[in-house]
C-alpha cells in the first residue's frame, strides 16, 4: 500500500471528496492526500506531479468540465499545462461536481433539503441552477453537507457517468 493524491479544484471538490470518496480510497491506500490546486501556481503544480511521477506515486486530477466542448480535448490541454504523462490520470466530472452531489441524492430529499415544493432537476445539472435551490437561510457549505448526509453512491453510479467512471477506476 502506498499514498495517493487527489488534486481537486476548490472547496465543495474537497468536502465531496472527503466526506464521500476518502474513506473508499483509503481501503486501498496507507494515506490519501487531498491537493486544491486551482489557487496554486501552474509551476508549482507542475513541479508536484513531476515529483509524484517520478516517486511511482498515485494521484489523479480532478477537474470539471464547465462549458469546455469535450472530454478528450480537456484531457490533452490539462496534461500539457501541468505535464501529466498519462491522461487517466486526470478525471472530468460531467459537467460540474454539483452534478456528482445532486447524482447521489433522491429528488424528494433534495426537494426538502432546499425546501422548495417543486423541484425540477435539469438534465445537466450547473453550479448556477445548483445556486439557485441553496435556500437563502443557510451557506451554501451547510447546504452541501446536509446533501452529503443523505448522498447515496450507488444512486449517484447509476445516475452520472463521469462518477460511475471514477469509481470504477480508483476504487
């Protein structure tokens, strides 16, 4: 066993990892490390994976899809700015991480979690319509968490392809 690395891109990355992947990941591994790599510099970012390569050591790069027009080319423009060797190392959630929170949740939970009667999940869902059922009451980080409570993995497998493939690959 050995250590594995998780660079992920900010906060609600973070919690999600750490609350619903971590303990998953760490059946396989002596220590996962989680990395928020969005506010790093590009050479320093550069300059760890380098090391982590050169170390034999696991990591993968998670990053979201956003608005980019395909996987593969986002794949291949992430591997040249951060000089990733192979590009599985590199995960794209589909299209946001709010689409992995919203995957493992029954709509009537998260119908209550954000008090609202009527709750119309869009097929793609974004970080704008996540934004929108956060009720105002409450952070956004207690939102989310409230969610990861109730967060089934089996549920978010069968509903979102991008986390079904990251469970299948790293765990």
């Amino acid at each position: 066993m050995s250590s594995f690395y998780v660079f992920v891109e900010g906060d609600d990355d973070e919690r999600f990892f750490r609350r619903i992947l971590c303990s998953r990941l760490e059946k396989h591994y002596d220590r996962v490390q989680i990395v928020k790599y969005a506010q790093m510099e590009k050479r320093k970012i550069r300059k760890f994976i380098h090391t982590l390569e050169r170390k034999s050591t696991e990591y993968v790069l998670v990053r979201d899809l956003d608005r980019y027009p395909c996987v593969t080319a986002l794949r291949n423009q992430i591997a040249g700015r951060y000089g990733i060797g192979d590009e599985q190392r590199i995960v794209v959630v589909i299209p946001e991480i709010e689409a992995w929170y919203v995957a493992g949740i029954e709509r009537e939970i998260l119908r209550q979690i954000a008090g609202v009667r009527r709750l119309a999940i869009p097929p793609r869902v974004t970080k704008q319509w996540f934004n929108i059922i956060i009720p105002q009451s409450i952070p956004r980080s207690v939102f989310m968490n409230r969610i990861i409570e109730r967060f089934d993995p089996s549920l978010a497998q069968r509903r979102s392809e991008s986390f079904r493939y990251f469970v299948r690959k790293f765990l």
